[in-house]
C-alpha cells in the first residue's frame, strides 16, 4: 500500500506537467513565456485577461505587470468587494 502510493506522488508531477493549465492563475503564470515573473500585455491577454485589467493593473504604466502590482491590485479589488479571478 505504501509502495502505491508512493508512486502515486513520484507520477503526478509529471502527470500534473501534461495538463493544460485550468484556472485562471494557473493560465496566467503560464502565460509568463520568459518567467521573469512579471506579464507584457500580449502575455497577460495570451492568459485570457483583459485588456482594461492590464491598463488598471500595470500602476506604473511600463508596459509590464509585475507580481508586486497584481497583488496590490488583487487587495484593490477586495476592498472594492470584487471577487479576482484565481
């Protein structure tokens, strides 16, 4: 039994790397095409993000937005009682 389920937990990472990414985070940390851990518009929308979320979420508008600008605005949007994608 614990055999099984040892290689239960040694086959899903590889079965997990198989799998198109499902939720919207996961598509947008895929969407990060050269991991420098911050989205281009073309790869936030590759994402299937807004175009207007980028706008709202890039604050200082260099064409990027960073992890640090995505979790500001994330906080933005619960205190407005928006509900972020996740």
């Amino acid at each position: 039994m614990r055999l099984l389920f040892a290689l239960a937990l040694l086959a899903a990472p590889a079965f997990a790397q198989d799998m198109p990414p499902s939720t919207p985070r996961e598509r947008l940390m895929a969407a990060d095409a050269n991991k420098d851990g911050k989205w281009s518009k073309d790869e936030w929308i590759a994402a299937g993000r807004r175009e207007m979320g980028f706008s709202l979420l890039d604050a200082d508008k260099d064409g990027f937005v960073s992890q640090p600008e995505l979790i500001e605005g994330m906080k933005r949007m619960q205190a407005m009682g928006m509900s972020p994608p996740q």
